[in-house]
C-alpha cells in the first residue's frame, strides 16, 4: 500500500520492502537532526498491523511469546518474540493493549504468517486474530526531551493511526522525517530489525532482545531451554556489533554482505546501514563470537571498525 505522505514536497520513496514510505523528503540530516532534538515523525504505514482480541488474549500471548503479557497495561507497548523449538526467532511484533484487544506493528509482508501461526495455536481459547494493515497505519515519534531517543534514552511513541487519516495525523505531527533517517538513529542505538539484522540461526541473546523483548522470569514458552542456557552460560554463537564503515567511498554494503578478517576470512554478515548525520556510515552485523572486538574488518572492499552492541563473553550485555 502506498503511503500518501510519498505526496508531501520532497519525498523520495524507498526501496525493496520500504519503497512503499519515503526515504527522505529532500534532506537526510535536516531530519535526523530534528528527530535527534525530539521532533517531528517518521511514516511507518508500510508495516503490517496485527489485531488480538477476546478475554484470553493476554494470557494466551504470554503462554505462546517471549514477554510477560499476563497483567499488562492498557497504553504500555511492548515486543515480543516468537521462538522456534530450538530457540530461533521465528516471529518479532510489538505493540499495546488497550483493555479491549491487543494490537501490534510487525515488519512489511510479515503479519500473514505471523496471524497464521497465531490461528493454528488458538485450540479453545477466547481469542480472534485479524490482520488489520488495511485499516491501521504505524508512525513513530521520538522523544520529546530533546535527545531523539539515543542509547539510553526512554523509549520513542508508535502511533497507530486509521489508514485513511494518516495525512491528517501529518499535518499535527511534523515535520516529517524519512525512512533513512529513523534507520540512521535505530543503528546508532544498535536495534536490530527482524529479517534483516536477524537470520533464520538468530536467536535473541545474539543481537539484544533479552530484555527489551524476552523477559526472564515467566513460565514455559517455545524455545525458553535455549534462551536460558545461553544467558546463564553466556557466549552466544553470534554478537550483534555495530560497525563504523569507511567514509571514503559513497556507498553503503548491501544486506547480507559477508565480513571478513584480516585474513580474508568471513566471519559475519552485514545487515542494515546508513549515513548517520554525526558519525557517518554506519551499520549492524552478527560476528561470529569469537572475532576479537578489537579486530580491524572489511566489508566489501571497505575497511570498519566495530563497536560492542552484544558482550562476546558473556550475551546478556547490550549497548543502550
């Protein structure tokens, strides 16, 4: 679904799964730098909007995902994962209750498989799920204190907004801010996205899910062994890093170029990049654990530096 917002003066529209949102709207750092000061709101209408309904839904969701959904609070958003057997991430949603039904954002094309396996585990709970991306738009506001949510910071605002109000919502919300510049800032915080900084391998001690997404103390759900032996043996296999690529060359690697070592060994993939209005190109990669982080790289061609997001030691600790 194309946004309208790809109308305002300026916009560029984006590529591959975010052609549908504007990249920018004539000034990259003219709107990281208003997002960086708490203003404005980036269009985030191409992600797809999962509904949850019915009395059971809370419990029903912390007995299937990796959050404590049991006594949320409407307005309180949260993430959640939902984890293969084995502890891979199959599923990544977030999202707020609002005492009536629990609705969430999830990546573009993700909702469908996402409300499928929601549907085959609803056996006779007193739950609906519905995929509402045809109704609802996602925006994002950074904080309003002026520091534009940076490592941490308190947590940014997701506003669901009826699609067809969404150039309304523009006009109170503004400036608006494209696509690379939230990519820029979510970098910089070192916040994967599902499916592009994450694989089918990816579990969430890797790139620094526990936490913001997996909340240690709950009962049972699919692919907690896991979780938990990594997090109380520490080391997982990989470490998300964020990586400060050479400004050299006027262009960004594509997502899943290999990193190598000093001996042309490939020792991670790239996943997203960007140009960030102070510290230049930057990026997040899964290295594999045991690349020193002190180690010099080269990611086609480009040498880069890395910054620890993900401890390689011991997997609990992330950059904020």
């Amino acid at each position: 679904m194309r946004s309208p917002l790809l109308d305002l003066p300026g916009a560029v529209a984006g590529d591959g799964i975010d052609a549908p949102v504007a990249a920018h709207y004539g000034s990259l750092h003219v709107e990281q730098r208003a997002l960086a000061a708490g203003e404005g709101f980036v269009d985030l209408s191409h992600h797809d909007v999962v509904r949850i309904s019915g009395p059971d839904r809370l419990t029903w969701l912390h007995s299937l995902t990796t959050q404590y959904f049991e006594g949320l609070q409407p307005g309180v958003w949260t993430e959640a994962l939902v984890l293969s057997p084995n502890g891979h991430v199959e599923h990544w949603f977030a999202g707020a209750d609002d005492g009536e039904a629990f609705t969430a954002h999830t990546e573009p094309g993700a909702a469908a498989a996402l409300v499928d396996f929601l549907d085959r585990m609803r056996f006779m709970m007193r739950v609906e799920v519905a995929d509402v991306s045809a109704d609802l738009a996602v925006a994002w506001r950074p904080p309003s204190d002026g520091r534009g949510g940076r490592p941490g910071d308190r947590p940014a605002t997701y506003d669901l907004v009826p699609r067809e109000q969404l150039a309304v919502y523009a006009e109170a919300a503004g400036p608006a801010a494209g696509l690379w510049a939230y990519e820029a800032l979510r970098i910089e915080r070192g916040e994967p996205r599902f499916g592009i900084d994450t694989d089918h391998r990816t579990i969430p001690n890797e790139v620094g899910w526990i936490g913001p997404a997996v909340h240690l103390d709950k009962g049972c759900y699919r692919g907690q062994e896991t979780v938990a032996r990594v997090h109380n043996l520490g080391r997982p296999p990989r470490r998300l890093t964020l990586l400060h690529l050479d400004g050299s060359e006027n262009r960004l690697p594509a997502v899943g170029s290999d990193v190598v070592d000093g001996a042309g060994k490939v020792v991670g993939r790239v996943g997203s990049s960007a140009r960030h209005h102070e510290l230049g190109p930057i990026g997040l990669a899964l290295l594999k654990r045991n690349v020193p982080v002190d180690a010099p790289l080269v990611v086609e061609g480009m040498p880069v530096a890395q910054e620890v997001v993900v401890d390689p030691e011991i997997g609990l600790h992330f950059r904020r």
